[in-house]
C-alpha cells in the first residue's frame, strides 16, 4: 500500500491542539480594532461574506464589523449554520449576489471562510461579470478531500458520504476574477497545502500565522482582507509581501518559500 503523502493527510495532533489559540485570536482583534482603522480604506461596494462549516453568520461578526469600519457594504450570507450544498442553499446565494449588484450597482466581492470559500469561488465562476473579486480563507478546494479534520464532520452535517470525484475536481479550476487564498502552515483543520492556489495573473496565495477556527477574526487576515478588497476595480494586483518591511515582512512570510521538516509539525 502506497504511504499518503502530505496533501493527502489531514494535520496532526500538534496542530490541532493549536486550534485553542483561537479565543486569544478573537481577543486580540477585538482588542485591535481601533488600531487596525489603519488598514486600506474601502471604496463602499458590498461585500458578501460567507461562514465555514458547521458555523453561522456569528462567526463572521467581527469580520464584518471591521469591513464596515473600512467603509465597506458587508453582508451575512443569511443562509443559517453551513451544512455544505443542501438543496436551494447555492441557488439562494446566486440569488443574493444578483440582488446585491442591482442594489448597488456594481459588482460585489465575495469573501469565505473554509468551506464557505469554496461557495464564494463556485459563485464567482457562475456569475464572473457581477463579482468583482473573490478571497477565502483556509478554504480546502485543491488536494485530497480527506486531508482535512473535518472530513467526518462534513459526512455527517452534509449527508454525503462518498467523495464525488468529478465535482470536487471542478473546486480545483479557479475563478475567472481575481482570487486569494490566504492560507496559514499551521492550520490544524485543514492541510495547508489544500489551501495554496496555483498563482497567476489573477490569482494568489497569502501566507499568515493562525488558526484555522480563528483565522477569520486574525487581525493579520483582516489587514490582507482589506489590502486585497481596497484594489480599485479593473486594477488588481497581485499582493507583494517583499514591498513590506518591519512588522509587516514578519506577520506576512513568503508564501511560496520551500517547506522545512519541523519536528513538532511534519513538512512546515
């Protein structure tokens, strides 16, 4: 039997126990809202932000909170808790960016955590001329679909139980918009690797140092939300991490550096 490789594995033991550091993420951005008010202002087109699994609009508040405070329009997905593709659940949220883009008049930008990331990057490939850009968030849409610890808990809330090859597959082909993955080596959720898009001219991938449970309530993910929503439209460019210095070249590492063995993660 062949020995599953790092993509195909979900994160250890180690990393999992990280998780617990997501209450402290949650206080720390609580803490540093006044401050992150430093962060690119907004230009007011709306923002539809999408929770992970399991999770509901709650979990997004904070976000939210900050992206209005950045002059944004940002909106809950209104869908209830994320227990994957049920029935009518996409159909209402194509419905929703349509609804969006007529009231503002222009085209909205879509923002999701886990696997509500992998919704925003499915409605942007339906609706690529009412979406204006697309950022997720630890969101598993390449690797195996198994390389996550929440693959059991996907199984149950969803009721699938086997993989559909073909459909996941297609979660692999990017968005026509500009799109970002902003991904963290230590997720103890979600091997990282999943996470990492193939870069392009419209595509890229953000490297911050969090937890996956709290990686939307990181203050260094709502900096990179911010820089990356605040691009005026038409003129998206790739984020470039060697144009920061001081704190900001630490919080924001190189996302393609090689991986090291760590004793205490695997391949880091």
């Amino acid at each position: 039997m062949t020995k599953p490789t790092i993509e195909e594995t979900a994160p250890g033991l180690v990393r999992l126990a990280l998780e617990m550091r997501a209450p402290w993420e949650l206080g720390v951005a609580l803490a540093s809202l006044p401050f992150m008010r430093g962060a690119p202002a907004g230009d007011g087109h709306p923002v539809l932000v999408f929770p992970g699994l399991a999770a509901g609009d709650m979990t997004t508040a904070v976000m939210r909170r900050f992206l209005q405070g950045q002059g944004y329009q940002a909106y809950a997905w209104e869908q209830g808790l994320n227990f994957g593709p049920r029935p009518g659940v996409l159909e209402a949220c194509v419905e929703r960016v349509k609804q969006l883009r007529a009231e503002h008049g222009c085209r909205v930008s879509l923002v999701g955590w886990s696997l509500g990331g992998v919704y925003a990057r499915e409605i942007a490939k339906m609706l690529p001329k009412d979406v204006r850009l697309v950022i997720t968030l630890g969101s598993p849409f390449t690797g195996n679909p198994k390389a996550t610890n929440a693959w059991r808990v996907y199984r149950l809330v969803s009721g699938e139980k086997e993989i559909d090859q073909a459909r996941f597959d297609a979660l692999r082909v990017a968005p026509k918009v500009p799109t970002t993955s902003i991904f963290s080596r230590s997720d103890g959720v979600v091997a990282w690797q999943c996470s990492v898009e193939q870069e392009t001219a419209k595509s890229e991938n953000i490297e911050v140092q969090a937890s996956h449970v709290g990686m939307g309530m990181n203050p260094t993910a709502l900096y990179a939300i911010a820089d990356r929503l605040a691009q005026p439209e038409g003129k998206w460019k790739r984020f470039d991490h060697t144009a920061h210095t001081g704190l900001k070249k630490l919080l924001f590492l190189d996302p393609g550096r090689a991986s090291w063995p760590n004793p205490f993660f695997g391949f880091y």
